[in-house]
C-alpha cells in the first residue's frame, strides 16, 4: 500500500515525460495535478485505515534488495510520519495549481514537481537508514533545477548555493548512518536493528554531531542557514511553497527520527547546548525578518526562527514537548506556504514585493481586499493568536519545554513577540494606507489564485480551535518514543550530569 505513494508520482512524471512534445502547458498541469492528487488521496485512506493506538510501523513492507550492501526495501509508517505525509500530498496538489499555465518548457517543470514529491514521499516512509539517504538525495537535485531553471534574476546563484549545502549535508549525514552501522556490528541498515543497539556515550556523540550539522543545514539552523533566503527569494511561488512547506521538515523529522531515537544519552548529553542553539536560530531570525524590505525574504527568515521552536521541543525531549514538535512542523507547513502563496499573488499582480514600493493594497475598490484579508489571518496565525494552529503548537512547544529549560523557552517566547513585530510592519505597510501610485492600476485577481490560500486558511483556522484531530494521529506514537528510547527529560539529563561527573 505504501509503495503506492512513491509508485503514483512516478508513473505521472514518466507518462508527462514521454508524452508528445507539442502538449500545452495546461494540459501538463492537468496530468501531473490528477496524479499528485491521487497521491494525496491515498494518503487520506491510510489515514483512515490507520490505528492511532499501535505504536509499531503500520502497513509495514520489506523486500531485500542489495543484499552485499544491507540494504533494504523497509518502509513503514507511523503517527511521525503520517501527518507530514498528508502534509506533502496537500502541498504538492496546490504547488501543482498554483503554477502558471504559460511557463516555459512545462514537461519538465511537472516531471521534476513529481519526482520531488516521490523523493519526499519514501524518506518520510522509509525504515532503513540506507533507503532514507538515497530518497532524501533524489529530492535534490529536482529541487535544484526547479529552481536554475523558473527562478529569478540570480537563479543560478541561489541554485548552486543551495546544491552545495544540501550536498554537504548528505555526506554528513552518510557518514554517520555508516558509522552507525560499522560501530554497532550490524550487517544492514535496517532502523528496528540499530533502534536495538546501544553505543557507548563517546560513540554516540561523535555520531550526533554528524547528524545534528547534515540535518541542522536542512532545517536549516543559523548558521547554516545562509543559503534559504536566497533560494526563497529566486524560487518561484510554487516551488517556495514546497520548500517552506515540506522540504525543510526533512531536517526535523531526521533529527527526532535519526538523532533523538537512535542516540539517546548523546541527545540527553548535548540537550542544554541544543536548546540554547534554538534561541540563537529563533531570535536571529525574528531579527533578520524585521530588517526586510522584500516581503518574500521577511517571510523566508520567518521560517528560520518558526522552525526554532522545534528544536527546542526536541532538546527538551519530554512527551508532550516532542507532540508539540510535530505540531509544529504541520503548523509552519501549513501557515508558511499560505504566506508564500499570498506574496506570489501580491508579486504577480504589483509586480513588486518591496515594502517601500507598494502600500494600500487592502483598498476594497482597486486594491486586493480578499488576499489582504487572507494576508491578515496567515500573519495571525504566525505571530500564534488564539484559535489559529500556530498558537496551539506553540503553546504546546512551550508547555512540554519550560520545566526542563525555562530561560531558554522564556527566551524563544520572546520570538513570537518579534514574528508579531515583523508581520505587523508587513501588513502595515503593505496592506494599509493610501494606496501606492505605483500600483493604482492593479490587475483583477481571480478566485483561482486566491483558492489554495483559502483552503490552507480554513485548515489553519480548524486545527487551531480543535488541534485533537491532529494530535490523535501522532501522540501514541510520540509517547512511546520518548518513553522507550528514555530520553524524558528529567531521567536523560540526571544521567548526563552524571557521565560528566
């Protein structure tokens, strides 16, 4: 059953690839939009067929494949997985809607959209360390010509920039699924084997701190983090979407799935200095938001200081903390790609992101009253307002952190102040005033652009006034995680100290 999620995108890249070279660019879109849909559908009736209570891996399959390597063909799926697979079927469905119709060279534009949904799809499913690593490159090089070929003026650049820190963050990331292996005896890359093995603390550390860089540069995490807001600014809108939305959530599931799992008394060792890495990346890129012009650029450091708060609930460890951590993840996917929608509507119709160029956009008559009403709500949810999915997984993260690190939660709250001062000068002078000369003459906008964003808006808003539908999935699962591999706080840091002693 799970092979289908893999197998769906594939076989519609490869159908839109081989397919006549006159076909229009609208016609591609429809294909690859009825495949990634199917897709998503299907990860709905997983969702349906699965049991929130079983802690194990659900519609588990295994084949052997290369057997002198020890790898094999393990995937499975649990209440960590789940959500962020439904997430990456939503958000490849509206990035496939969401792209315009008279793009050039649109073949290939929707193969590698699928095949990067493909890659994304099986890391998030796969259950060997080996297959992990070999899903989570097939993403990047998709990802790299999406954005060298349909980006902006310093297109190049961004891409290159990107390839190299995402290469650097995969050899890490071998080298220490390799030293995993080479260290434990195991002869396979098999997650349930090495989720067996205990490593000595030394081991272990040097292990992490491979993990801990190669995913930390995926999140990414300052200073590290250099190379995403040029991708964002040069990506065109669909493919920020899936980059903010989807992609940088490799990084957190690996540190929880890889990193918080598989090592547990380094985790333990190393929390403290985890979570005061998360206020410099939280606090650091709050501040950087403010300092922006480019709406566009605001909304990518935006994202460097949401994700943040993840690393936090990871380093605190402690099960309710880590639910917040996914809540979290699900949170920024959703309020992030409606926020880069949003700009992308504003860029195409003003033809300009810069808050010094355009202002009064929510002008009822000849502004964008709809997208500025949308606007409003995507910035409420991010600044973590009551009764929107960005307060309930904060306040989540801060609840299961604070008895374990209270001055570093103390200190991370102070960057939802900060994202409520960024947002607040974006809508300010984006949305309020007179409008702009330079914009008076403002094409009409259709309810095809401002779709995607509403519906990500009426999730937003469900999730935030009844987060159980979405804790239900994954909190057995989280729970079980915490308390098997012993890293609740309280237990992992008295045995940390004492290592120290």
């Amino acid at each position: 059953m799970l092979s289908v999620l893999i197998l769906v995108p594939l076989i519609g890249a490869a159908l839109i690839g081989f397919s006549p070279s006159g076909i229009s660019g609208k016609f591609a879109r429809g294909v690859a939009l009825v495949f990634a849909s199917i897709a998503f559908l299907w990860t709905i009736v997983l969702a349906i067929q699965f049991h929130p209570g079983e802690i194990t891996q659900q519609f588990a399959e295994s084949v052997p494949w290369v057997d002198v390597l020890g790898l094999n063909y393990n995937l499975g799926i649990d209440g960590l997985s789940l959500p962020l697979l439904v997430l990456n079927g939503l958000l490849t469905s509206i990035a496939i809607y969401s792209s315009d119709e008279s793009l050039q060279r649109p073949k290939f534009y929707y193969c590698l959209i699928l095949l990067l949904s493909a890659g994304v799809t099986g890391a998030f499913l796969a259950q060997d360390l080996l297959l992990f690593f070999l899903f989570y490159e097939l993403e990047l090089i998709p990802l790299y010509l999406l954005i060298a070929i349909w980006g902006g003026a310093k297109r190049g650049y961004a891409a290159t920039k990107f390839l190299i820190y995402t290469a650097v963050s995969g050899i890490l990331i071998l080298a220490s699924f390799l030293g995993m292996v080479w260290l434990s005896g195991s002869s396979n890359f098999a997650l349930a084997t090495l989720n067996a093995t205990t490593l000595p603390l030394a081991t272990q550390l040097l292990l992490l701190a491979g993990i801990l860089v190669g995913f930390g540069i995926k999140i990414p995490l300052v200073p590290f983090h250099t190379w995403l807001p040029d991708a964002h600014v040069e990506a065109s809108t669909p493919i920020s979407v899936l980059l903010a939305g989807v992609l940088l959530k490799l990084g957190t599931y690996g540190l929880l799935r890889f990193g918080m799992n598989l090592l547990p008394e380094a985790w333990a060792y190393v929390a403290p200095w985890l979570a005061t890495w998360a206020v410099v990346s939280v606090l650091y890129g709050s501040s950087c938001a403010i300092a922006q012009t480019d709406m566009k650029k605001m909304v990518a450091y935006s994202s460097i200081g949401h994700m943040g708060y993840v690393l936090l609930a990871a380093a605190a460890a402690t099960p309710l903390s880590v639910l917040g951590a996914v809540m979290q993840m699900i949170s920024h996917g959703l309020i992030s790609a409606m926020l880069f929608l949003l700009v992308g509507v504003v860029y195409k119709k003003a033809g300009s992101r810069d808050l010094e160029v355009i202002q009064g956009l929510l002008n009822p008559e000849r502004g964008m009253p709809v997208i500025g009403s949308l606007m409003i709500v995507g910035v409420m949810a991010s600044a973590g307002i009551p009764g929107m999915v960005g307060f309930i997984s904060e306040f989540v993260v801060y609840r299961g952190s604070f008895p374990v690190f209270p001055v570093q939660t103390l200190l991370c709250m102070i960057g939802t102040g900060l994202t409520a001062v960024y947002f607040l000068i974006l809508v300010n002078r984006a949305f309020f005033g007179r409008l702009s000369a330079q914009v008076t003459n403002l094409p009409r906008v259709y309810w095809s652009d401002r779709i995607p964003a509403a519906i990500l808006a009426v999730l937003i808003v469900i999730f935030g006034i009844q987060p159980g539908w979405l804790v239900r999935w994954t909190e057995p699962t989280i729970t079980a995680m915490v308390n098997t591999q012993n890293v609740v706080a309280t237990v992992s840091l008295d045995k940390a100290m004492g290592t120290r002693d």
